[in-house]
C-alpha cells in the first residue's frame, strides 16, 4: 500500500501546506532539525504535531532522518538529528516555483522590475519641477470593486503645486502635512505597468480587466489613475498600442527605459498617439 502512495504523489499538490514549506525549507538549507522545521513550518503548533508530520513525509519517501554523534577524548556526544531530503522529495521540490533553482530566476527578474520602477520614480522626481509629494503604493488592484481582477506593479500618487512659484516658496511642506492648502496643489494618479513581453492576448486581456474611469470615480480614491506602460524595449510601444490601446479606448501613457530621461513621454487615446513630449508636458495635459 505504501508502495502505491509513493507511486501516487508527483506533485507538491498532494501535500498539505506545511509540509510542502518542510520541503521547501530542507531544499535551500540542505538539513534542519525538528525544532527549526517546527518553528519555521509548524508555527503555533506543537513539537508533537511537527514530529507527526515530518514522519509522514519520511513514511512517503520524501525525506530521511540523519542522527549524527562527534568523538571526543575516549567519549561519544550526540549532535541534534538533521532531517534532509532524499532524491523523490527534491524531485518534487525542483519543480516549485520557490525551488532554489527557480527562485534565483525569480530574484533576478524581480530586481530587474523594481530597477525598472526606480528609473520612474526618480524620473518622475528629476522631472517635474511643480512636485510637492509622491506616494507609492505596490502591486494595487487595477479594478477596486473586482480584486480578481488582478493587479498591477505599483500606483503612484502624484502632488503638484499650481504653479512654479508656489514650490519655490514652500520647498518644505508636502500634500500629507496639516499646514498643506490642498487646494493649491494638483493630484494625478498613475497604474504602472512593467511590460515583461506579455502576448497580444494577454494584453486585451488586461484592458478588458481594468476598472472604466467612472468606476474609479466611484471609489474610495475618487480619480481614475492614468496607466502607464514602462517599456524595455521602445519596439514594443505599437504592439501595446494595437492590443491594449485600442481595447482599452481611454486614455494612458507610455515611455521606454532607453528614453526615460528624453522627452519621448507618449499620451495615447487609445491607439492614437495624442502627445509625445516631456513628463512635465505630458502631465499637463492629462
């Protein structure tokens, strides 16, 4: 019977959250104790239940359990019994997003959109002169009435002052502070989206999924955000424009991270280019 368990279990799946974490755990340090796994997997629960779950996991052939001991000067010291993987267990975990092997994936394409994230924000500081405050806020939903909907990378809040004299005579007060007149500033919204090569599907996809500007309205923030694609390649602008654009219909903002510091900021209406220029020209007309 045992036999046809083993023979059953290829995925993590078939595995309960805890012990898919146990595994995950033994794969990126190579051995643990029950008191580290149960800390770390087992939080909130008793050593009993840690025990139990680890020896069912070394029942299905996942795991196996190593009792070391150390020599020394004619006597014999027990060391803590480490629990490592066996070749089915890091079989399955290799196939994890989380592996170590697909994490380092993740880590690199995870930095290289937060880079990408960065360059924005510091262009959206280093060029809009009448800026009096920016909030950043990660991974937002893209509809507030459907989470399902899905999400975007980041939304920033944009506060400018009205004009050019007002932020030099108030250099120091920000839209969050009570000393702020906040009808002496403007607010602009924008839903980031780094562009990772989706398909043309996907990109109809997300426009269908995104919330119409009279829904934003409706919400708790009160303005539809302006969605901005941030593109690594400038090859891409007509293929987002062709598929997201001109489903979406409204109005959004492109820029390429080649071109991030030019004036190459681009407002479409829908699949129409409506504006190429600087941020700050851009914005204005928005």
């Amino acid at each position: 019977m045992s036999v046809g368990k083993r023979a059953a279990l290829t995925t993590l799946d078939a595995l309960c959250c805890d012990e898919q974490a146990a595994l995950l755990a033994l794969a990126h340090t190579g051995g643990m104790t029950t008191g580290q796994l149960q800390t770390i997997c087992w939080r909130e629960r008793s050593r009993r239940t840690a025990q139990q779950g680890l020896s069912r996991m070394e029942h299905k052939g996942l795991i196996v359990q190593h009792h070391r001991s150390v020599h020394s000067q004619d006597r014999t010291y027990r060391l803590p019994s480490l629990w490592e993987l066996v070749r089915r267990g890091a079989g399955l975990v290799r196939k994890h997003p989380l592996s170590p092997e697909n994490s380092a994936s993740l880590a690199g394409r995870t930095l290289e959109r937060a880079e990408r994230l960065g360059a924005v924000v510091v262009a959206l500081v280093s060029q809009t002169p009448e800026l009096a405050g920016l909030c950043v806020t990660l991974h937002p939903s893209i509809h507030p009435d459907q989470p399902r909907h899905g999400n975007s990378d980041a939304l920033l809040f944009l506060h400018r002052w009205l004009t050019s004299l007002e932020a030099t005579d108030q250099p120091s007060t920000t839209p969050w502070l009570p000393t702020m007149d906040f009808d002496s500033y403007r607010g602009r919204a924008l839903l980031i989206e780094l562009d990772d090569g989706l398909s043309a599907s996907g990109l109809r996809c997300q426009a269908e999924r995104y919330a119409r500007p009279r829904v934003w309205r409706n919400s708790t923030l009160g303005e539809e955000p302006l969605p901005l694609w941030v593109l690594s390649d400038p090859q891409r602008r007509n293929v987002i424009a062709r598929n997201f654009g001109s489903l979406w219909g409204e109005r959004w903002l492109s820029v390429a991270i080649p071109e991030i510091q030019l004036p190459q900021w681009t407002l479409w209406e829908g699949a129409k280019i409506v504006r190429t220029s600087s941020l700050g020209a851009v914005l204005d007309v928005c």
